[in-house]
C-alpha cells in the first residue's frame, strides 16, 4: 500500500491494518525543498554487498604476497540477511 498527501491519523490507521495483515506499506510526502518517506515493510529479506579484503601473511610488509594484495581487484560478496 502507497500513501501521499494523507493526515497523520489516516497513515498510522491505515499502518497498524497493513502491519496487522502482513501487507508492506509505504508512505510520503513533500513539502517544498522538503519531504519524508516511511516504510514498513515487516520482516523481509535483502541482500547486501561487502568487500571482501585480501589477506596478507604476517609479518611480511613487503614481497610478492603484499604486492599481490595490492594489485587484485576488489572483490565482493553478495549476503543475504
């Protein structure tokens, strides 16, 4: 369910039927240069993109190792929470 231009009492109402029944709701407005938005989405599931970071052997600060870790691209892995 997507609200704009509601009374604050329509949203919260409308809000605890959605939340109740397990429906996602959002909801928003502007006003000018200024503006708000909400969601509620219950529980819900996403993922979200880390950098993984290269390891390097201790006590070497520099050799083939650290120079590797350098040079690799950037890689990342994709979690699910």
């Amino acid at each position: 369910v997507c609200l704009t231009c509601c009374s604050r009492e329509s949203m919260l109402r409308i809000n605890q039927i959605c939340h109740k029944n397990g429906i996602k709701f959002f909801t928003g407005d502007v006003f000018g240069y200024h503006g708000y938005m909400f969601a509620d989405l219950g529980e819900h599931e996403f993922v979200e993109e880390k950098p993984k970071v290269a390891k390097v052997s201790a006590g070497v600060e520099d050799g083939p190792e650290v120079k590797r870790a350098r040079l690799e691209q950037a890689e990342t892995t994709m979690v699910k929470k």
